[in-house]
C-alpha cells in the first residue's frame, strides 16, 4: 500500500465499537488533511467504518484485509487548521 499514514492506531484484539471509537479519539487529535492507518480484527469493524466515513466528513481512501487483520486508512476531513 502506498498511502503513508501520519499515525497509526493498534486496535487490534478489541471487540466492537471500540476500535471506531479510538479511531474517532485519534482522529480529532490530528489536523485536516491528516492520515490515519488503523489495524483491527473485528470483523464488525469493516462495516463500523464504512458506516462512519458515510455519515462523516471524513474519506476512507483505502481499507483492505490482510489475514485476520483489517487495515483502514482514513483521511481527516474538515479545513486544514492554520
């Protein structure tokens, strides 16, 4: 994968919703603009996240599954702080 993410959250092991929502407390400590890379093995977690980025200004450049593991890469929406 080619996208290089800013920060990268470790969710990995946590039942759902709890990796959406450290995804949501890592995201609103990044600037617009900004990527997150988040690995989880949820399964619930790939339709959490669709879910999200569909009600949310946020983008989902990328998601895919290596293994038992979920990769998402999501890109901050809003305007880039000053």
């Amino acid at each position: 994968m080619a996208l290089q993410p800013d920060d990268v959250l470790d969710a990995r092991g946590l039942p759902c919703p709890l990796p959406l929502l450290k995804a949501k407390q890592a995201l609103s400590r990044m600037q617009a603009g900004q990527l997150l890379e988040v690995m989880a093995t949820d399964a619930g977690s790939w339709r959490d996240f669709e879910s999200f980025i569909a009600q949310s200004e946020h983008e989902m450049p990328a998601r895919e599954e290596r293994g038992e593991v979920y990769h998402y890469w999501v890109r901050k929406g809003g305007e880039p702080r000053a």
